[in-house]
C-alpha cells in the first residue's frame, strides 16, 4: 500500500509542476501584453485595463505563493521529526529525497523522492503536527493550516472577482461556507452567495462558483466515533508518507484555482470575452408591426468559435430536435403550428478559463395556414 501510495504522490507532483507552468503561462501572457502595447492615447483604456488585470493576478499569485510556502514548512518539520536525513539536494538520484528545494518566494514546490525514505510507516512526527489535540480540534500547525487553506479560498475569489471594468466597481466578499449537509447544499449557498454579492455575475459567476467549490472541504466529517475534523480525519493514524502525499493533493488543489483564477483573468483581454474564430451579422426585430408604427431592429456582428461546440437546449418544446453542424452552431429543428409560439432555451459554452457560461435565448415564430 505504502508504495503505491509513493507512486501515486510522484504523480500528483509532476501534476502540480504542470498546473504551475500552466498559471503562470498566463500571467506570462499578460506581461507580454504589457510591454507590446503603444503607450499612446489610443492603447490608454488598454493599458489601463492590462495594469488592472496585471494586480487582480499578482494578488492571486501571492496567496498561493504564501500557502505553498507553509505546506512547504510542515512538509519539512514531518520529515525532521521522522528522523530522515534529506538536507541534500540530488536531482533524480534514487537515494536523495531531495530532488529539488523550495525557493523562497516561489509557487513551485519541492521535489521530492518519498522512496528513498527509510522509515516510511512512521507516525509520530504526523501526529504531534495535526492530530495531538483530539478529534475535533487539530493541532496547532494543523489548525493554522486548515484556516489558512479556507481564507485562500476566501481571498482568491475575492481577488478574481473585485476589479474595475466599463465604468463600474466589481467586488465579492466570500463568507466561510465549511458546514453543509451535501453536495447540492453546498452548491445552492455559494451560488447564493454569488448572486447576493456586487461581482459581475454574467462574466464571473461561473468562474467564481467553481474556484470556491473546488477548495471547499467539509470541516467536521463522519466517523465512527461521531463527528471529527477534516484535519484528524486525513492525517489520525497517517504514516509520514500518506501525510506528506495529503499535503502534496492540497497542493494541487492550491494551484488548479491559482491557474483557473489567472486563466480566467487573462481571458478579459481578449477581443472577445470567449474567444471567436467566425463572424456573422445578426438582426433582431419585430416580426409584425402595423403601418405608421415606429420599427426598432437591432443590429450586431456576433462572434463564435467553430471549434467550440455550444450545448442547446429548447425548453418548452418538446418535439424539437438539436443537431450541431460542427460550425460552433446548434440548430434548433421543429415542425411549426399554425399561430404564434416563443421557443425558449438555453446556450452554454466554455470560457477561455474553462468555466462553462449560460445565457438563455427565445425565439417567436408565426405560423401561417398555407
């Protein structure tokens, strides 16, 4: 078990070098954006809004890197109090645990060799860390950080979610929301907490939805015994290699939101909030007006990614069929009645984040007896 949990962990490491690189590709990307850019009256708003983002990201780099950083510190006291000798950095040598150190400042974690540990059922050091002090209050490093993982949580959303943009000031201040009775529970209040919050809810809600869902873990869980911590329930009766490889998955919990949130952040910079690879004229008006009234028609270039399937649905009528000409396009099929009929529904798509976006649509058809 123990060496399966070994290979296991070195997976969820070379996993979490991935999603380093992938977030910060991102911010990458916006550095670069920010020094192509003219510095002149026309590029101004640009600018302006490229330095906005360039906060709202570093903001968020900071709460991972100040994370990272702690799990990083227990990580090393686990395997001080285990008595292993792992001082000495040796990039892939199969008897150094050590492969790559920590940098101070740095989101990237250790690398480490957890199959050169020689005690490796060895309990003490994990429970003195989180569990000493009973089922339903962790210890002192174990409680710090349990409480820092929820205020990341907190603050990453925070920092995604607040910005300036159109005119208009964008804020969410996330509640703690570590008690629920399940899943859909849990889903119903965050997404109430979103609605109720001043964020722009058609671009970020989703977004902001899925960061916050994601880092969410339940604090007191089901045992045996009755209720205990999400802390004594991970690392009670844990060997030093099951702790560190619990450490390592709240790792990589840390950096998906970290490169969800940049992703996300970095997709306000594009032309197009979803990114479009077609265009088409669209014109929307009455079907019928009488003669002397005023006839409004709203006119607009829409984008769309041929390469991005939409998800259609035609809700109130049961008889239609979807199909996807593989254009970036659904089409919505019917046989039409005579009299008028509003078809309702909805269109979903991904975002460049990932995050899937939901708009409803209807559309009014008059049916003519021929």
């Amino acid at each position: 078990m123990i060496e399966n949990m070994i290979v296991m962990e070195d997976q969820l490491q070379i996993s979490n070098l991935m999603l380093e690189e992938r977030g910060s590709s991102y911010w990458g990307d916006l550095n670069s954006d920010i020094k192509t850019t003219p510095n002149n009256e026309e590029n101004k708003s640009r600018l302006k809004k490229l330095n906005e983002i360039s906060v709202s990201m570093h903001n968020i780099n900071d709460d991972a890197v100040q994370i990272i950083a702690e799990i990083e510190a227990i990580k090393v006291d686990l395997l001080k109090k285990s008595g292993e000798n792992f001082w000495t950095e040796n990039n892939e040598e199969t008897h150094s645990i050590l492969w790559r150190k920590y940098k101070k400042g740095e989101v990237i974690p250790a690398r480490y060799n957890l199959s050169a540990v020689k005690d490796k059922a060895n309990s003490s050091g994990v429970a003195e860390i989180f569990t000493d002090n009973g089922p339903t209050s962790p210890s002192g490093k174990g409680l710090q950080l349990w409480n820092d993982f929820i205020n990341f949580r907190n603050q990453v959303v925070e920092h995604t979610g607040t910005y300036e943009a159109y005119g208009k000031h964008y804020s969410i201040h996330p509640i703690s929301i570590n008690h629920f009775s399940s899943y859909e529970s849990l889903s119903k209040r965050v997404r109430s907490m979103i609605s109720n919050s001043d964020c722009c809810h058609k671009e970020d809600g989703q977004a902001l939805g899925d960061i916050y869902m994601n880092l969410t873990k339940q604090e007191l869980v089901n045992s045996k015994g009755g209720k205990v911590h999400w802390i004594y329930k991970v690392f009670h009766g844990a060997s030093v290699i099951e702790a560190l490889s619990a450490l390592t998955s709240m790792q990589q919990d840390i950096l998906a939101a970290r490169a969800l949130a940049t992703a996300h952040c970095r997709s306000k910079l594009l032309s197009c909030f979803d990114g479009f690879t077609s265009i088409m004229p669209l014109a929307t008006g009455p079907s019928i007006a009488k003669a002397g009234d005023a006839v409004n028609i709203r006119v607009l270039m829409a984008g769309y990614d041929d390469y991005s399937l939409p998800t259609v649905t035609a809700q109130n009528k049961k008889d239609a069929t979807i199909f996807y000409p593989k254009d970036g396009t659904g089409i919505v099929s019917f046989k039409a009645v005579p009299g008028l009929q509003t078809i309702r529904g909805t269109v979903s798509i991904k975002n460049n984040s990932g995050a899937v976006k939901t708009e409803k649509w209807e559309w009014t058809v008059n049916g003519v007896t021929p």
